[in-house]
C-alpha cells in the first residue's frame, strides 16, 4: 500500500483551530486505516491507503480532522516518493533547519506567477519554485519576513501550507 504524507494548514496555532493528534489518529484508525503516524502536533500525518490520488488522500483525512475536532482546515497530501523527490530538490546543501523551509503548493502554479515571484527581490531572504513546491531561506527568521505563506499564496495563485527543514526531513524519514 502506498504511503503518503498529509499537511494540515494552521492548526494548533494559538488557541485556534485546535485538533488533538491523538484524536485524530484515533479517527483515521477507526476508518481503516491502522497503522497512522503524526509528526508534532502542528498537523503533519503519515498514513498507508490504497487511494491513488493526492487529492483522495487529502479528502479523507479533512473529513476525519473535521470529525475529530470539528475544524475545516486545507490538507494537502504528497506521496512518500513525492516527498522524497521535494526534499532531494532543495536548493542548499547545508540547509539551516530552523531558517530554512518548504511551502507545499496544493497546484503547480503558473509560469507566469513563478517568473514574477522569482524576478523579485526578497533581500536577504530567498525563494526558489520547484514544481509544486517552494524552497525557502530566511536570513533571520520566517515571522520577520515579507516572504510570507500569504505573500506566496497570493502571487502564485494556489493554496498552500509551510513546514521548516527540520520537520521535511523528519517526514521523509518517517514515511519511507
């Protein structure tokens, strides 16, 4: 069965949009799917489904999220070898893993919206569209930057959620 990675978009952010880890594997346990794992508690979820589709995938597990906690978030699902492929394309070799993160796009998005993005200075900070994906770095911190998820979301026209390096190797590990 193919193992996929599941992202939820701001969960667990303040007292906003709350979903119990626990809960919600208990959820997915009871819909058939036994051997679920999470990663934190800020919406990371690995699973094993005969679904074929990403977008299946992230159905499945918004339904289970709104019956466990009552909360309508965006999920967005990458296969473990789409994960894997993400994290291997990432342009730095030694990336920073507080500074450095990864904006998974729920669309590939346009070429015209990726060539605007990347002809734009962000100074000192970076940005690098690969596929559905975008590779950050901060110079500082992400909270002090104008390259911001709702910046990128807003320019490339698609959804998306962000997870910093650390918490992208740790999935690609869990879910391989």
């Amino acid at each position: 069965m193919p193992t996929w990675v599941c992202l939820l978009r701001g969960i667990n952010v303040g007292a906003h949009n709350r979903v119990s880890m626990p809960g919600l594997r208990d959820e997915l346990d009871g819909r058939g799917y036994p051997d679920v794992r999470t990663y934190l508690q800020s919406g990371n979820v690995v699973l094993a489904t005969r679904h074929r589709s990403e977008h299946g995938v992230a159905d499945l597990v918004h339904d289970a999220v709104v019956a466990s906690a009552d909360v309508d978030v965006p999920v967005i699902a990458r296969s473990a070898q789409d994960l894997a492929v993400a994290a291997a394309a990432h342009p730095w070799t030694d990336p920073d893993p507080t500074r450095s993160m990864v904006a998974f796009l729920a669309e590939t998005p346009g070429p015209d919206a990726v060539a605007d993005l990347h002809g734009e200075s962000f100074d000192p900070d970076w940005c690098r569209v690969v596929g559905r994906e975008v590779h950050l770095a901060y110079d500082t911190a992400s909270h002090d930057s104008r390259l911001s998820l709702t910046l990128l979301t807003r320019r490339l026209g698609v959804d998306g959620t962000v997870r910093n390096w650390r918490t992208v190797t740790a999935l690609v590990d869990l879910s391989t």
